[in-house]
C-alpha cells in the first residue's frame, strides 16, 4: 500500500487464567503454567469431567469504576489498563484523540446470557438493566469510558474464535493508512456454560488436559479472559519515546466458505499466504507459529497440513498456548498474539504442554513441555473460526526492523 | 472514504421489492403490527412480510437455520443479482451486522441445559447457530463468497460501523467488493428483550424483523455513494452530524434530505435538535422505523435504503446529499452522508 505507515505494538495487557499483566503472563507463558481447574462460574451437576481454564480471583471492581460491567467487558477494561500502562501512555493524553477501540468477542457478555437462560428456565421476569447489559457493543463502550476515551471508535468484531486477530487486523489497517496514531485492539470473553454444554455435547472438550497435536488429543478446554493491544504508528511511537515491541507486518483474513463448523486446509493455506503478501515476507522468514492448535482432532490435522503446504517439508517450530490457557475464543488469537510479543522480547518459545506423543498425522517440532531459547525474527499467529473463516497475523522484532 | 452502492437487497415488513420501503413511508400508512400475546411484547411485532425460509433456501441444511440467517442469505442471493451477478467472489467481503446474533436460539439453547434431564443434552445442530457469525458464514458458504467475512456486533449503529469497516477492508486492498448489511429475526425473546430495554420516552413501535444489504465498491462516477461516516460516543449527535458534513465535504444547505433512528432509543427531541442546529430546516425529514418497524442492527441500513428509494422519486434529490444518524441507548451515535445519483 503507497503511503502506508508502519505500525508497532507498544503496549500489550494480558488478563489469563496463567497471569495478569505482561510480566506475570510473560513468565508462566514461557515456563509452560496450565491454568486448568474444576469449573467454578456454572454448575457442572450433570457432567461426567468438567475443567476449564477460569480466571479465579478477578475482581471487577478493582478495575472499573462505578457500574460494574459484565464479565467480559470488565475483562476488556482491566486489559486495556495494562496495555496503556505497559505503553508508558497516559489515557488522559489520548482524551481528545481518536483511538479505535476494537474488541473481538465470540459469545459477547456469555455470562449474561447465561443468566437470561437461567432466569426464563426459573420462570423469573428480566429486568430492563439485565435486558441492556448483555449487548455486544457495550465492551468497546465500556473501554472508552472507564478510560476517558472520549473520540474513541468503538467496534465489537463477533468472528467467533478469529475474531481476536480481526480486531488487531481491523486497528492495523486503521493506524497503517493514517485514521490514527493509536489503536486498541483484542478480544474478551467469559466462560459460559452454553460454549460449554455445546462443545460437550459435540465431543470436543478434553477429558482430561488439552493437548495440541498429540497423538491422544482429546479436545478443548474452554477459557476467559482478555488481550488488548496498544498498535501505534511508528512515528507516534519514535516521537514520544515509547517501548517498541514488536512490529505489526501483515494481516491476512478470508473464508474457506465451505463447512459450518470444519476448517479447510485449502482455505487456511491461502490465508497464510496472503498475510505472507500483506508483509511482503515469504514462508522462510517465520520463525515461529503460534498455531491455532485447539487440541482437538480435526483442527490440528488439518492446520498443520495447511501450514506444510505453504512451508513445504520443514516449517518452523508450531506451538499451541492454548495447551496452557485453554481456549478462550473470541480473545484467544489476541492472547496469543500478546504471547508472541513475549516470545520476540524474550527470544524464547513458549511449550505446548501435556503433550505425550506427537501425531504423525500432524508432525510438527510443537516444542513439547519445555519451551526454549531461539532466535525469533517473526512471528505467524493464526486463528481459526466457525463459519470457516481465517485470519492471520503477522509480527516482527524490532531489532530485525530498520526504523529509517 | 469514498464507497459506491452498485446495488441494494432488503427484506422488510414491507416484503423483499426494490422500493417497497419509500412507497410505505410516501403512502405514509404504518404497517399492521402482529399481537400474538405473551409472545409478543405490548407494542407487537412485524414479520418480514411473505418470507417462508424453506420456500427461499428449500430444506436441505436449513432446518437448523435462524431466520436472521435465512434473511441474510437470501438478501444475499438478491444483491449478487442486481449486480449482475458477476461479482468475483474472491475479492469480496462479507461484513453481516447484528445485534447479538440470533438471541432466540441462543436463550432456547442454554435454557435446554437447565432443562434437559443432562444438561449436554442441547441440539447439536442448533450449537454453530448460537454463535454470532453464523449468519456471516452460511452467506459465504451458500453464495462461495472467500474474502474477508466479518460480523459486526454494532447494535443499532451496525451499518454505519459496517460502511467504516468496508472503506477500510477497500483501501487496504483485502478485498474489491463489500457485500455488507445487517439482519434482525423475529423471536418471542428477542422482541421482549427489546421492549424491556428501551429507554422511557421511546416510541412504541413495533420490534421488527428485517435485513438490508449493499454492495459497496471503489468510488465510482454517477452511482450512489457513501461520503463519510462518524461515530460519538457520550450522546454527541450534533457534533457527530457535524464531524461527517465535514469530512464528506458537504455544506448543510446541500442536504437533501436527512434519516433519524432517535425515537427508537427515547432520543426524538435530542435528534431534532441536532439535526436542527446542524442542518437547518430545510432538508426533508424521514423515519424508516415508521415503515419497518425497529429492526435493531439493520436501522440505519433501512435508513439509507429509505433515502436512496426515496432519491430515485424525488427530483429535488438529484446529485445532492443526504444524512442519516443513529443514536443507541448506550450513547453511540454514527452519522452518514450520502450523494444521490444525478
């Protein structure tokens, strides 16, 4: 694109079950921490297994003022603190600019919903604040007023399980042709028990841990939490002296427009490849994938296929942190896209943890248990979602970027 | 941030013709609500008049679907259509707006896992319709649509967060064509779910099913266009009426005619106001809602369909501008303004 600017990550606020804030999630992402635990935010009377990757202990109000939002938006809000402040930005200072707020979502305010559900099967009446509290849109709203963002561009992105990279997608796009200087952008989302009662009835949560492309993969295991991003042009960025994270270089989004629920090694592919075309890079030049990797059967086969053919026999290490966090949908691909700026900033891969033996049926050096030191230029995040969609993400380490 | 309209598709409670919405609001005769009580909240409810979801899409792999979803699709069909259907699928994008997807099966299904002697026991067929970009996916799928395939969960201002997105998706080059829109089904659940909602002072009208899609391209001579849009949050539809005239280039005098959701949200005097201190009061006003009900996310779709059908009847349109503005009940106001063909 003539004239495009380029574009940088200088803050990043990670709000998991395995940490809160980028040096508490840098050092359990890396030293492979599983967050799962016995579900504790629905009933699980009735399941025969019942793990999740919950945030325990998060307070809400200790994060937003007045009103406390739902679980998801409060999410969003604790993340966005961390990431102005990892930025060095104070949000006063962006009071009168005009900042994309952009947050990916699956199931939205799920734990309101849930809570509808479970009033109408009581038979009780809902209220006009349970009746408003559940919109979407209210989790960029809800971001810009707690941080005073008074020009903020609210979108809520509902590409299911991609909508994560959609969001730092859409905030890169923005900050590249110039609508703004700064961007925040993620994803958040809360456990539910109907994500739950959904992927269980289907067979894929995991009966006993999530193991991504291991030969007894079992399936996912449902995950929270939030990952906001601050993006900045890289002149914003220079001028005012800001830590430089890593380098947004490519973004790439389509759909493989054939199953519902199955993803397509063919359209996956293509995916990658126009995110390799959108940084001008080639397969050769990834260090590291961080792949979708649920952990379930079908999604590890076919992702690895996709990515052999576009890197051929030997692509680089392909890891899944959704061993450790479990997934959490809407905020998954934004989690680990903050992993991967940890990844570059401390030149170490993260491990895909309880992993016994690969699957030859999707061969890959995952870095099994124990992750370790690399030389880490760039980084492929992928993300997956019903309704076949793709979309991929692209980072670099400053240091391989010259900033002239 | 130039956008052509090479084509529109909709479905209403006014049925699925091109012009069906500014023939209501010229005849000015408000469409008859559906009572259906306690189904249907006090004010009713409008269907999307003669949509039969089997008869449009037939019965293979639909059975499952919501109404949103089948709406969605078959607006779909008709716009690829009116455009000639040479559309090349894999530099188009699909950006569908909504609400929160479709609430009915959402509720209905979590409700199962309260009911249902395990609580596993949910439909599986009905799991991937729970999710919010169902809708975005099966138009995809049913019409090979590849690029980019967006939902965006904006509420009420969703078109106009959509055009943004779209403008964006254009210039960064991820895709030639923006099949764009948004689409609202009737469902007991939804339609109480809005009734308990709205702020007092809202008008009481209708919670209405509805979908409104655009093909949106590369700015084009001669076609409709979209200018500019703006957002606000805090209330601010004044300055953001204001912030888009700017941007779009477009003095108030050159305003055509200007589209409101307000009343919808209990923000009819405000938006007057706005519109007033802005515009003056010379350009024609219009209420889309009076014709098709509150179709949530798709208003401000069926507002700028509502102004583009009603361009096409009106010489005093011609080559002018015309505004649209959105307010929600969180305080998100959008405004959009458009050029008329010549």
């Amino acid at each position: 694109m003539s004239g495009a600017r380029r574009v940088v990550v200088t803050g990043a606020g990670p709000v998991t079950c395995i940490g809160v804030g980028r040096a508490d999630f840098a050092r359990n992402v890396l030293a492979g921490t599983s967050g799962q635990r016995p579900v504790t935010s629905f009933d699980t009377t009735g399941f025969a297994h019942a793990d999740a990757c919950e945030l325990s202990g998060f307070d809400p109000a200790a994060w937003c003022g007045g009103e406390t939002p739902g679980r998801a938006a409060a999410f969003a809000v604790a993340a966005a603190r961390l990431a102005l402040a990892d930025a060095r930005l104070d949000p006063a200072a962006l009071a009168r600019a005009h900042v994309p707020v952009v947050v990916g979502t699956c199931d939205g305010e799920a734990a309101e919903l849930d809570a509808l559900a479970a009033a109408s099967a009581a038979g009780e009446a809902v209220g006009t604040a349970a009746a408003r509290r559940y919109a979407p849109i209210r989790l960029p709203l809800t971001v810009a007023a707690a941080l005073g963002l008074r020009e903020a561009e609210p979108v809520t992105i509902g590409t299911a399980c991609a909508a994560g990279n959609y969001a730092i997608g859409y905030a890169f796009d923005a900050v590249r042709a110039g609508d703004a200087e700064v961007a925040l952008c993620g994803g958040a989302e809360a456990v539910s028990r109907r994500m739950f009662s959904g992927f269980y009835r289907v067979g894929t949560i995991a009966s006993d841990a999530c193991r991504p492309f291991d030969a007894g993969r079992s399936g996912i295991l449902t995950g929270e939490g939030a990952g906001m991003l601050v993006l900045e042009s890289l002149g914003h960025a220079l001028a005012r002296g800001a830590p430089i994270h890593a380098e947004v270089i490519g973004f790439g989004a389509n759909c493989d427009a054939r199953h519902p629920v199955a993803p397509d090694s063919d359209g996956l592919a293509a995916c990658i490849r126009l995110a390799h075309a959108d940084a001008g890079i080639g397969p050769g030049q990834v260090d590291l994938i961080s792949a979708h990797g649920t952990g379930t059967p079908v999604n590890d086969v076919t992702e690895v296929a996709a990515i052999r053919r576009v890197f051929g026999a030997s692509p680089p290490p392909v890891i899944s942190i959704k061993s450790m966090i479990g997934h959490a949908m809407g905020a998954a691909s934004a989690i680990a896209a903050i992993a991967a700026v940890d990844s570059i900033g401390a030149q170490f891969i993260p491990p895909t943890i309880n992993h016994i033996a690969t699957d030859p049926a999707c061969a890959i050096d995952c870095v099994p248990n124990t992750g370790r030191p690399a030389r880490i230029g760039v980084v492929q995040n992928n993300g997956l979602a019903f309704g076949g969609n793709n979309a991929v993400l692209l980072l670099r380490r400053p240091e391989e970027a010259s900033w002239n | 941030m130039e956008l052509s309209i090479a084509a529109t598709a909709a479905w209403s409670a006014q049925g699925p013709g091109p012009g069906a919405v500014a023939r209501a609001l010229t005849a000015g005769t408000p469409p008859a609500a559906r009572h259906d009580p306690p189904s249907t909240p006090p004010p009713g409810v409008l269907d999307a008049h003669g949509f039969d979801l089997a008869a449009e899409l037939g019965t293979k792999g639909t059975r499952s679907m919501d109404r949103a979803t089948g709406l969605a699709v078959c607006a779909t069909a008709r716009l690829l259509a009116a455009s000639g259907g040479d559309v090349p699928r894999d530099r188009s994008a699909v950006i569908i707006g909504t609400t929160n997807g479709s609430l009915g099966t959402i509720l209905d299904f979590t409700e199962t896992t309260y009911t249902a002697p395990k609580p596993y026991l949910v439909n599986p067929a009905r799991f991937p319709v729970t999710v919010m970009n169902y809708a975005a996916g099966q138009c995809a799928i049913r019409h090979g649509v590849t690029g980019p395939n967006i939902t965006l969960a904006g509420g009420r201002n969703a078109v106009a967060l959509a055009f943004i997105y779209a403008a964006r998706l254009i210039r960064a080059g991820r895709a030639d064509d923006v099949l764009c829109g948004a689409t609202e089904e009737y469902t007991s659940r939804r339609a109480w779910l809005e009734w308990r909602a709205r702020p007092p002072g809202a008008v009481h009208a209708p919670v209405a099913e509805g979908c409104v899609m655009f093909h949106l391209t590369a700015a084009r001579p001669g076609r409709a266009a979209v200018l500019a849009v703006a957002t606000a949050t805090g209330g601010r539809l004044a300055e953001c009426l204001t912030t888009a005239l700017r941007r779009a280039g477009v003095e108030p005098g050159e305003v055509w005619a200007a589209a409101g959701n307000g009343a919808l949200d209990g923000c009819h005097d405000g938006e007057s106001r706005a519109h007033r201190a802005v515009l003056g009061t010379g350009p024609r006003r219009v209420e889309a809602h009076t014709a098709v009900g509150d179709t949530s996310a798709a208003s401000v779709g069926f507002q700028v369909l509502a102004l583009l059908e009603l361009a096409a009847t009106d010489p005093a349109a011609a080559g002018r501008a015309a505004v649209t503005t959105s307010i929600d009940r969180h305080g998100l106001a959008t405004a959009v303004v458009l050029r008329c063909p010549r």
